[in-house]
C-alpha cells in the first residue's frame, strides 16, 4: 500500500509534501501514486477519513491528457476532468460532513482539507463554494479545542461572504452558526448569543421557522442561556426545539403510514445520532426540572420513539415508545398524542416479530 | 432595552451582510411602485426587521422572535417606533407568560390589539385579540371575566369578517360567563346585558341569512332566539324591534295569527316608548296580515291608525305608503272613488318627495282606479237601457275631452 520514497532522489526542483502536515513526504500511496506522506501515521489517518474514498478519483483525475490532435477532443478531456474534479469536491464536503456529525473531529481534518484545497482548485481561491470548507474546519477546530485555528479559518469564511454581494441565507445561517459555536467556546455568551440568533433568522428565512434546521439554532442558544444561569430561557428554547422536531416526525411517521411501504431512509445514520443526542438532552433536561411537565416529556420520549423507527432501530423505537406510554398515563386530555402512541407501538412491535 | 441597543451595535462588526442593503432597499422601492394602494407606505428595510427580530431572540424571547418574524413576513409598512412597541410589548407578554402571569400577558396583547387602529392593519388587531384570547384562558384569577372580555372582542372581529357561526361561538362563551355576574365594563355597561345584544344582534343577522335562503322555518327560530335575547337584555326597544322581525317572519310562512300575536307585543312597546317610527311599522305589518286574512275593514282601520301616526310624525315616506295601501283595499273592495282619492293624496306626496319610481306608481294607480270608477257608472246606464240613459251617455261622450267625470255625474244627478 505504500513505498518509500526518498527525498533526495526527487527529480530537480519536485517536492513531495506530505498530504497533512506538508512536511517532506517519505512515502507514497501506491495505489494513486499521487499523494505522499511523512510517517504511515498520517497515511493511517488520512486513509480513514477520506483517502479511502477517493484514492482511485484521484487516479482518473491525474491521468494526463491523451495526446489529441483535435481541439474538440481536448476540450472533452478537459470537461470530463472537471466534472470528476467536483464529484470529488462534494464526496469530500459531505465526508466532512459527516465526522463532524458524528463528532469524529480528528477525522474532519483531512477530509475537510482536502475539499478545500480541491474547490480552491476548481472554484478559484475567493469563492462563496469555500465557505463551507471553511466553515467545516472552523468546527472541527473547536472541538479540538484549537480556538484560534478555528478562528483564523472564520475570518477567511467571513472575509469571503463579506466580497460576495447577494450571498445566500444558507451560506449566511451556516456562517452565524459556526461563529456562534466559536463564541461560546470562547466563553463570549452575549456575543455568540447574537451570532445564534442571526444564524436563527437566515435559517427562518430559508427553511421556516418551524423547521429541524433552524430549531438547531434554538439548541445551541439553550445550551449558552443553560452557562449563563438561565434555565427558564433555556426551557422555552427547548420547548421550541421540540415542537418542531416532534411536527416534523409526526409528519414523516404520516408519510409512511399512508403509503405504508417500507420507509425510506429519511435520515442517514450521522443524522440520526445527532437528533438522538439533541432530543435526549432536552429530555434529559425536562426530566431534571424543578416543575416537572409530563406532557412535554412524553412528546419528546415519542419523538425519540420515532426517530429510531425511522431509522428501522424498532428495539430503540420500543423502548422510547414504553416510556412515552408510561408518561402520559398521569395525563387526562391527549388524546391524539396517546393515539399516536399507540400506534408506534403496534407499528414497531409488528416489526420486531 | 437600551442594552439591546447597544449589544446590536457591536454585533454589526460580525454582521458582514451589512452592505446587502443597498440592492435590498432598491428592490423594496420597486415593490412600491409595484404596489399602488399605498404608495405612500414604505417597506421596512431589511436591516430593521433583522435586528428587531434578533434582538428578540438573543435577549431569550423565542416565541416572541417567532411571531415578530411571521408578523413582519406579512406586514410592509412599518415605521421604526411602532416596530419598537410592538418589539417592546411581545417581550413582556412572553415574560409574563413564562412567569405564569397570564393577566399581565392578557393586558400586554389587548394593548397591541388597540394599538393597530388604520384599517389595513386589522389582521394585526385579529391577531392579538386572538392571542389576549388564549392568555385570558389560562388565567383563573379573576374568575372568567378577562376570558369572558376577549371572546367579546374576538367576537366583535369575526362579525366583522362577517363570519356569523364563529362569532356565535365566541358571543355564546361570553354570555355563559357573564351570567350571573355583575361585571361592567368601563361606561358602566352591565356585561352580561352586552352579550345578550350582541347574541341578538348575530342571531338576527343569521335569521336574515335564512330569510334571504327562504328557509323560513330556520329563520323563525332565529329570530325567536333573537327575540328571547332581546327581553334578556332589558333593552325594551331592541325587544320591540325583535318581535317585530320575528312577526314578518311568520307572516312570509303565511302564519297570520302568531305574526299578529308578535306585531302587536311591539305596538305595546312603541306605545309606551312613544316611538312612532316602529308604532306605524306595527300597524302597517298588521293590517296586511289582516288583510291577506281578508279582513279588509279591520285592515283598513289599522292604515288609517298607520297614516294619522305618519302624519303626526310628519313621516311622509310613511303616509305615502299608508295612502297607498289604503287605495289598495279600497279598490279591492271596489271602492273605486275612495281609492282614487288616497292614491291621488299618495301622489302629491310623492311629488314632494321627488321619488319618481314611487311618484309614477301611484299616477298609475291613480289613473286606474279613476277609470275603473267612470266604468261602474257607465256599466250602470248601458245595462239599464232607457232613452234618458243613451241621452246621458251620448251627452257625456261629447263632453268627455273636458273635465274627467264631473258631467257624467252631474247627468246622472240629473
């Protein structure tokens, strides 16, 4: 899988830089014969977060131009490069994606790297299509702990927005979002504060107010209100952030009753863990209130529930709809929660056998 | 809120969209122009309705940055002030809310309600009626009479919209609540008397609604509710005007004796009143049940009891129609000569109303009966026949293109 390379065999004037750390690369990968590194610890890393998808894309990618006569031929070649060169732009972005929703920081890096150096390549260095490599990084950075990495990689994403005139609210929402999270890492609580609740309003403006994207928002506000002392603010955030999840469920759980075929996979796996750990904290917290509300709880333990049948975990989805079941007993008037309930129930048992 | 201001302030340094404004507000401009209704009300910009929203949001008011969002979705023209209070009140409403203080959140949405008075922003007032609505349910302190309040108001808007079952409902709710209470509001209003006028009020509308459908027995009902919130209320006129309607109502079925029964319950409450507009209307509805009875001299006593009261009154509308009944009768009862007289009286007033479909009318009817009451006397000669007879006739005939039948009559004098 590698071989050596020695530095000083390099033809003059090439240098091979490790595909991390851009120190003088030692080895090679010999499957794409295109990427170097340092110490097989790097090409360890790099293999599992994103090299492993793409190592034979690069392949095609740097296959050199046959040598066409016509100038047809060649703008052909030149097409085709460009179209595997955002294919592979977007495996990176969502690869990225995907660590950071699973919390895998140390694996954003090389992902998330690799996808800007490949936009830059495609969409030129002062791109809008940027923002989100950056903003990935930014991310990863501050669940690494590394502040004013992240920071540093905030600015090239805010100087960037700032030269795009008529910037999108997603990419706007996405960059408030980020900067909230640096903010709070940063103990700044007013001013991440207003970041959230901007990325709150691009995401209102964009999605809805009642959608998961911008209940998001809400979350993350919750959890600064909760370190300022605030618990009350932080209660009506939460009880926002789980409305519109349970709407939201409640309408796909709908969708799939009527058509009843198998579901479709309404979230990938990522998704899911990180609408789990969302709704569990709200629980969690309404669990812990000095006034406790059933009501509330119960709808969040039926979200849990559907979630994971939704996600075709029907022993999760059983166990979160029990709880549900044993919430709402103390209550009088739910009839249409207790119904749907119920039907979870039988749906997910049905399952199980 | 000062420190919202100031916080915002700093929050513009990480707000590098800033300069989106430019294209913003001249698209605004062009939705103006788009726009001629109100081509003075200018779009609040972009940057405004941000940081009104934000600033919500960042102080901890997220149902309040909610409904500021959805609100300003919706509503263009806005200056900066008005925006403030309304920024101002839906956070210590969500406050108060939060804080289980339902009264306070109760005032703080019938403040925003009053608060949007121009025409076009009614849905606002809607709005947070509806809104002061769901406050004033949960809030138990003050054994119903906010909640009682808002379903008056909330039932005020939807007869407003003309939507006559939902403020049904809500008028329901409040007299329900008000019952046995002796809430007043500000002018000293008993609360539970206003709800039954205003029950009366949508019950007579939606009995009109059934009249105008011609399900009269629907309609009956109706107005009978009606009739029986009227008395409730204490209102006597109301009570009159009520049984009134509800008389004409049998009358359209042909039910001759209940209408009856109702016309003269609202003759006695005119009487003592001494409201001569709804006395004459009485009489009036009386005599043309009387008369589809075929008691036409009964009848005629009522008109001529219908046309002294419009004559003291000095209500010539009134008389004009009198008069004209009267001949009706009369010419039915082929009293052609008295009939001629009345529509003859009805005409000149009509000439000095200026009406001129009712003016034309009665010329008609003047004409007829006068021609109808020369042929009585002329059938009279040619049947008997005698020389003196023919002579008359003949006489007449050679006169006639003078006065109209003066010397047939004088002849037959004669």
């Amino acid at each position: 899988m590698s071989a050596n390379i020695t530095p000083l065999a390099n033809p003059k004037g090439v240098k091979k830089l490790c595909e991390l750390c851009q120190k003088p690369a030692k080895l090679q990968c010999t499957r794409c014969l295109v990427t170097f590194y340092c110490n097989s610890d790097h090409q360890q890393t790099d293999w599992t977060s994103i090299h492993g998808k793409v190592c034979s894309l690069l392949v095609s990618i740097h296959t050199p131009a046959p040598f066409g006569t016509l100038q047809s031929d060649r703008e052909h070649h030149h097409k085709e490069t460009l179209k595997k060169q955002k294919h592979l732009v977007e495996i990176a972005h969502l690869e990225s994606q995907r660590w950071v929703s699973k919390k895998r920081f140390q694996d954003v890096l090389p992902a998330a790297l690799l996808f800007l150096r490949w936009a830059t390549r495609v969409h030129g260095s002062s791109a809008v299509e940027l923002v989100p490599a950056y903003l990935l990084l930014a991310q990863a950075n501050i669940g690494l702990g590394s502040l004013s990495q992240a920071h540093e990689y905030l600015s090239k994403a805010e100087w960037t927005v700032m030269k795009t005139p008529g910037c999108s609210h997603t990419v706007l929402h996405q960059l408030h979002r980020t900067l909230g999270r640096l903010h709070a890492a940063m103990g700044k609580y007013t001013s991440a504060l207003t970041h959230f609740a901007n990325d709150v309003y691009y995401a209102s403006e964009m999605f809805g107010l009642g959608s998961t994207v911008t209940s998001g928002g809400y979350f993350l506000m919750a959890d600064v209100f909760l370190k300022q002392n605030k618990p009350d603010i932080a209660q009506s955030l939460y009880t926002e952030v789980a409305n519109s999840w349970h709407t939201h469920l409640c309408k796909l759980m709908d969708g799939i009753s009527q058509s009843s075929t198998h579901p479709e996979k309404c979230f990938d796996e990522a998704q899911c863990v990180e609408a789990d750990q969302m709704l569990g904290c709200i629980l969690e917290f309404e669990e812990q209130c000095v006034k406790p509300r059933p009501e509330q709880s119960a709808m969040l333990a039926h979200s849990l529930a559907m979630l994971w049948l939704l996600c075709n975990n029907y022993t999760k989805a059983l166990e979160y709809g029990k709880k549900a079941e044993v919430l709402i007993q103390g209550l009088r008037e739910q009839n249409r929660l207790r119904e749907s309930i119920h039907n979870l129930l039988q749906y997910a048992g049905k399952q199980l056998e | 809120m000062s420190s919202a201001v100031s916080g915002s302030r700093t929050s513009d340094i990480y707000s590098p969209h800033k300069h989106r404004l430019t294209p913003m507000s001249k698209s605004s401009a062009e939705r103006v122009k788009e726009d001629p209704v109100h081509p003075a009300a200018e779009r609040v910009p972009e940057a405004l309705r941000q940081k009104v929203c934000v600033d919500l949001l960042r102080e901890g008011f997220p149902r309040a940055f909610a409904q500021m969002f959805a609100l300003l979705r919706r509503w263009d023209a806005a200056d900066p002030l008005r925006l403030h209070t309304l920024q101002q009140r839906l956070a210590s409403a969500e406050t108060a809310e939060t804080h289980g203080q339902y009264g306070e959140a109760y005032d703080n949405h019938m403040f925003l309600a009053r608060f949007f008075t121009e025409p076009e922003d009614k849905w606002l007032k809607h709005h947070f009626i509806e809104l002061a609505l769901h406050s004033a349910r949960k809030f138990k302190m003050d054994s119903g009479k906010r909640e009682a309040e808002a379903n008056l108001h909330i039932g005020q808007v939807y007869l407003e919209k003309g939507q006559l079952e939902r403020a049904l409902e809500h008028y329901e709710v409040f007299y329900q609540l008000t019952m046995g209470r002796t809430w007043q509001d500000p002018s000293g209003r008993m609360h539970h008397s206003r709800s039954c006028e205003e029950l009366q009020k949508v019950f007579t509308l939606l009995g009109q609604r059934l009249l105008q459908e011609q399900d009269y027995t629907h309609a009956i009902k109706m107005f009978n509710k009606a009739y029986q919130m009227a008395k409730e209320s204490g209102d006597r006129g109301s009570e009159g005007e009520a049984a009134y309607r509800l008389g004409l109502a049998y009358q359209s079925t042909g039910d001759q004796k209940t209408a009856k029964q109702f016309f003269s319950v609202c003759m006695e409450i005119a009487t003592i009143l001494e409201n001569a507009d709804s006395l004459g209307r009485a009489y009036e509805a009386i005599a043309k049940s009387l008369e589809s009875e075929g008691k036409l001299t009964e009848a005629t006593e009522y008109l001529e009891k219908f046309a002294e009261i419009s004559l003291s009154s000095k209500q010539d509308r009134n008389l004009e129609k009198a008069c004209m009944c009267l001949g009706n009768i009369l010419s039915l009862r082929k009293q052609y000569d008295g009939a001629h007289e009345h529509f003859g009286r009805a005409y000149e007033i009509a000439c000095n109303l200026e009406s001129v479909v009712r003016l034309q009318k009665a010329r008609v009817c003047a004409g007829s009966a006068r021609a109808l009451s020369m042929m009585q006397t002329y059938h009279k000669l040619i049947e008997t026949p005698g020389r003196q007879n023919i002579k008359t006739i003949i006489s007449w005939k050679k006169m006639r293109h003078g006065s109209l039948s003066a010397p047939l009559e004088e002849e037959m004098k004669r």
